[in-house]
C-alpha cells in the first residue's frame, strides 16, 4: 500500500518500466549482502523451478499493476486486488482440488459483482485500466498458489531475492519501450522508500503463503482500504464515487464471509 503510494508519486516523472528497475537495483543491493551472510554466501534453490515460476507470475503481476495504477484512481486500484483471497479460493478449488460449498460460491460471485461496480464495463465511468488491474490480480492468485509448492529447503529469503531479479529484468524489458529520464535526488529518495516495502512485503507475503493459517490473517488485509481511500484523498484529491465505493464493500464482506466459512470448515475437520 505505501509503496503504491511512492511509485504513483514517482510517475510524475519516472515511466513504468524504469520504476520497477530502478526500484529492483535498489532493493537488491540492500537485500542480496544480508542474504548471502545468513545463508553462508549460498542461496539455495535461487534457480528453483516453483521459484522461477513464482517471480514471473510476480513480474507480470508488478508490470500489469503499476501500469493501471499510474492511470487510474487509486483506491479504485487497491480495491480491484481485494478480490485476489475470492480469486485464490477459486484457484484452490480447480487447482487444489479443495471442496467450496454453495455458500462460499454465493460469496465469491457478490465479490466479483463489486469487482464489476468498480471495472464498469460498459458505462461513462469505465476505464480500460481496471481491466489491466484485474488480470494483474489473475497473476497474483497463481502466484500465491505457486508458494505452497514452494520446497520447505529453500529459504524464504532467498525466494524474496529470486523475485526481485525476475521483476527488475521484467522492469528493464519494459524500459527498452520507454524514454529513460534522469532521476534527481528526490525520486531517489521515493524509489529507495519503495524498495525497502517491496523487500519486506514480498518476504512476508511469501512466509504467509508458505505457513500462515490465511483464515486468520487474511480479514485484516481489509483494512488497507481504510488507508487507500485516505491516501487516495489527501495525495491526490481523489474519492471513489458510490458505485466504487459500494463495489468496495460488496468486496470486503464477501471476503469476510468466505473467509468466515473456511474457518468453520476448518474447525469442523479438525
């Protein structure tokens, strides 16, 4: 969320491609020295097939994202990824083969519902972008499935470094399209203030995946629309209109609701 916030304010100046690269050399040359220390100057598995498959997904993710996020409103955006627990529990199904009752089914198609309310596909207000947004969430859902296969052996750290260089050399890719711009000291500061977020939400997003019970953490990812919609605000004088802000809360209490279920689930097969 707050690195959204200091890539968006980057954008000003700075296009997509040369963001995610620049942010990348950033935030690996403050990683890899840590990582190679804890792991006796190895990092095993870097070149793991579920890794590789993970960073790309990642990668798409991270290109696709910040592309709609440049051009669009910003709650808007964080609001379209709050579908991203409905989307993996859909995932988990085909995938998994995990067994979701008419209830969680329900749930899930009120969420995508709110997900539409905000997309408004066919209407004044749509915005190709959100469209973008929405796939860059389909990339996300594959990639959260892809950590539980991740082999406990490998580190999470060394999973974190993995990601950050398939995402840089996405970012360096997409530049060749671009026009390089200069980069003064203040969007530095803003890159480097992103690379230190992106360093620990891709760790932890990797160890919640891999161990966290996800009923349990999962409702409190919620409360970062309390801060979207602030930062949206008081950053760029942005405030959803109520279609938006209704497809939001469609979004948060279908979520809440599968989520809900799942614990009930769970306690009954426990």
């Amino acid at each position: 969320m707050t690195n959204d916030v200091f890539t968006k304010l980057a954008n000003a100046v700075l296009p997509t491609g040369e963001i995610i690269a620049v942010r990348g050399m950033i935030g690996l040359s403050l990683m890899l020295p840590f990582v190679l220390y804890w792991n006796g100057w190895r990092l095993p598995g870097v070149a793991n097939r579920q890794v590789l498959l993970r960073s790309a997904c990642e990668a798409g993710a991270a290109v696709l994202y910040l592309t709609a996020l440049f051009s669009m409103p910003f709650a808007n955006a964080s609001a379209i990824v709050q579908v991203l627990p409905l989307l993996i529990t859909v995932l988990a199904v085909l995938i998994l083969k995990e067994a979701v009752g008419w209830r969680r089914w329900a749930a899930i198609l009120v969420g995508f519902a709110g997900m539409l309310l905000i997309v408004k596909p066919g209407m004044a207000g749509f915005n190709t972008y959100a469209w973008i947004a929405v796939i860059a969430v389909g990339f996300m859902s594959i990639r959260d499935i892809i950590s539980r296969f991740i082999p406990a052996t490998i580190p999470s750290t060394v999973a974190t470094v993995t990601t950050m260089i398939v995402v840089m050399l996405a970012g360096f890719g997409l530049s060749a399209f671009e026009d390089w711009q200069p980069i003064d000291l203040k969007h530095f500061g803003l890159l480097a203030c992103s690379a230190v977020f992106v360093i620990c939400g891709n760790f932890f997003m990797i160890v919640a995946a891999r161990t966290a019970d996800i009923g349990v953490v999962a409702p409190f990812r919620y409360t970062v629309m309390i801060w979207a919609i602030a930062y949206g605000l008081l950053v760029w004088g942005e405030f959803p209109d109520t279609l938006a802000l209704s497809g939001t809360a469609l979004i948060i209490l279908s979520g809440l609701y599968v989520f809900h279920r799942e614990s009930m689930a769970g306690s009954r097969n426990g």
